[in-house]
C-alpha cells in the first residue's frame, strides 16, 4: 500500500535530513518550501533513497496537490518557520507577525487541511518546536514565545487526535549545526566580543553540551515518531538537544 508524507522546510537543515530519511519508510514524500530551486535538490536526494517525491511551493495548495497525485496522507511533518532573533525590546507587530504567521498559523493551517486525509489513513503529524520554549530570553524572545506556543497547538491537536485516531507530537531540538545554526551565531558572536570561529567553537561549552547536533540525528527521531512503533505516543513534546536543558 502507498504511505505519503509531507514534509515542510525541505528545502535545508532538519527539514531536508527528514524528507530523506522518510525515503526509505514511505513511498511518496512531498517536500515543500518556499525556495523551490533547494527543493529539487532534496528531491534528489529522496529519490535516490528510493521514494517518489512531489515538489510544492509553499504558497501553493499542498493538501488538494498531495491528494491529487497520490490519494492520501498519512504522516505530517511541519519543520517549516524560520523566527526573527531580534531583542524583546526592538521586535515590531510586524516582525512579530511575521513569525507567527510561518511557524505557528502555517503549521496549525496545513495541520487543518490535511487533517481530514489524516483521519482517514490513522496518520501522524510532528511540529517542530525548540528549547527556547523551555528558557526563553529577552534578546531571542519571539523564539522561545513562538515554541512554546507550538507546544500548546501541538497538544490541543493531540486531544482532537485521541477520538479522530491521528496522534500529534512536538519536538524540540537544542543546536544542531544548520544554516539557520549559522545565522544564529552570526548574531551571537557580538553580543559576547567574539568573531563568528570564535563563537562557533565556544558556544556549545556555552550551552554545556559536548557538540553540535546533527540535522540527521533529529531527522531520526522524526522518523520514529511517524512510524508503527510510535503509535501510543501522542501529545508529547520531546527533547533532543544534547543535554543542553539542565532541567527535568
């Protein structure tokens, strides 16, 4: 039987590690972003895993495209959503709007449209969220407001699931070494007097981890959450961050 994810964010990072990851468990991945010239990258990677890609623009109809070209949906994996790292204090409506709109109205949106298929096949959808909700700060305060409110989606959704038989979880990864680890950095290295080598080297003993993660190590834990061993697990949200929240 033909299994179809969609994964959004495919383009780079977790987002394009997972898409090719789900290559080798379901028969279809549809890979959407917002750069479509990244995306054909991806979808030859996934290809080559084995799978059968579909590339979709983000402003395009994602849920009626997977639907026309292969009749079903049965994981969701919402990666997409890059935040603003801009200071509580300096962040405008705009700014804040702005990654509200990608990470927390996109996700939840396409989480309602494509709950109906999801319904049908007994699917499973994952949202990413991150640390910052564990321990937001002032200078990266939209991120950390953001994940949380990622969290607290991801587990009404979970309740709905119970009775419509869709389990909804939540991940939150610590660093992991992507372009989007890069830019971070970049803006990280002033605020603490080092060059951008210097930050990258020292941030992880920052953050009292031993190293960066790897976009394919979430990538595995994606995978594992939309997978037949993963069914009683619903309304969880799950850290893989190295051991960067000291907290229990």
């Amino acid at each position: 039987m033909k299994s179809v994810a969609i994964v959004t964010g495919a383009s780079q990072g977790i987002g394009k590690a997972t898409a090719v990851r789900l290559a080798h468990d379901f028969s279809a991945v549809v890979l959407v972003a917002r750069s479509r010239a990244n995306l054909e990258g991806t979808a030859e990677a996934v290809k080559r895993a084995g799978s059968e890609t579909l590339v979709i623009d983000a402003d395009q109809k994602i849920v009626d495209q997977t639907l026309t070209a292969f009749g079903r949906i049965d994981a969701l994996l919402n990666i997409a959503g890059a935040v603003p790292q801009i200071d509580l204090f300096e962040m405008t409506d705009a700014q804040w709007e702005g990654g509200l709109a990608l990470k927390l109205h996109g996700a939840r949106r396409l989480t309602i449209a494509a709950w109906p298929a999801l319904k049908a096949a007994k699917g499973a959808v994952v949202l990413m969220s991150g640390n910052s909700a564990l321990v937001p700060k002032a200078p990266y305060a939209a991120v950390g407001t953001i994940n949380a409110a990622i969290i607290a989606l991801a587990k009404a959704f979970s309740g709905r699931g119970i009775s419509d038989g869709v389990q909804v979880n939540t991940v939150l990864p610590g660093p992991v070494m992507t372009e989007r680890r890069r830019s971070y950095l970049k803006h990280w290295a002033p605020l603490h007097n080092m060059t951008v080598e210097e930050a990258t080297a020292n941030f992880p003993k920052e953050a009292g981890i031993a190293r960066y993660g790897e976009p394919e190590e979430i990538a595995e834990l994606m995978a594992f959450l939309v997978s037949p061993g993963a069914r009683w697990m619903t309304g969880s949200a799950l850290r893989m961050d190295g051991g960067e929240v000291k907290s229990i």
